[in-house]
C-alpha cells in the first residue's frame, strides 16, 4: 500500500503545519472505518480532564486499530468532535502525538455531545 500526501500550494489556501490537504491511497485491501470514540476508560467512565480523555481516546484507538492489525500509521483521515472550540490546541497536540510526524488530512468540529461530561471524540479511516 502507498500513501501520498496531496497538498498543493497553488490556488488553494495554506495548510497549518499539522494537517494536509489530502491523502491519496493505493493498494490498499482494507479499510477500516472507526467509529466516534471517546475517552471512556474500560468501564465507560470519561477522564476527568480534558488531557485525561485525549489520552484515553487516543489509547482506545490504538486498541481498536490493533483489533484489525493496524496502528495509528494506518490512519489515512481523522474528524474531531469538540465540546468546545477552546479544546482545539489540546486536541492538536495529542493528535501530533499520536501520528508522530505523520499529517493526514483532519477536521476539527465544535459540536454539543451526547453527554454533556464528554468533551472530546474522535473518528478515524484507515487503510491498510
């Protein structure tokens, strides 16, 4: 499989630094489509912070990744579902974390959760 990151500088607006444009994917033979997750621990129990639940999304992503024997260098699109606007930074951050050096294309939405103790969750695609 190949990914290519697609992200022309002409006659569209600038990517931030930790995103790009698009990602082109070539012989893949499996997509996996990841559901909104939250940062619920085991027993369903959100983190008490806003850091607390990054890390426990991020490490339930891993986990489902991991059922499908894929890693976070799988993912080839990312949305984030913000309680808030000002979590964006925080969810930058453990975003950039968790990909490493990689940049994929991502959205960031303010949205008002399910539950109003959920601050964060996030989907992912992957491919592999």
């Amino acid at each position: 499989m190949e990914m290519i990151v697609r992200n022309p500088v002409e006659n569209v607006y600038p990517t931030g630094p930790d995103w790009v444009h698009a990602m082109e994917v070539r012989g893949a033979e499996r997509l996996l489509f990841v559901s909104g997750t939250m940062g619920l621990d085991p027993a369903g129990v959100p983190g008490a912070t806003l850091e607390a639940q990054l890390e426990l999304i991020w490490s339930n992503i891993r986990t489902i990744l991991g059922s499908a024997q894929m890693t976070t260098d799988n993912i080839v699109r990312l949305t984030s579902y913000l309680r808030d606007a000002s979590y964006a930074e925080a969810n930058a951050r453990a975003r950039c974390g968790a990909l490493g050096e990689r940049r994929v294309p991502t959205t960031a939405i303010v949205v008002q959760t399910l539950e109003s103790d959920w601050l964060v969750e996030i989907e992912v695609v992957a491919a592999a």
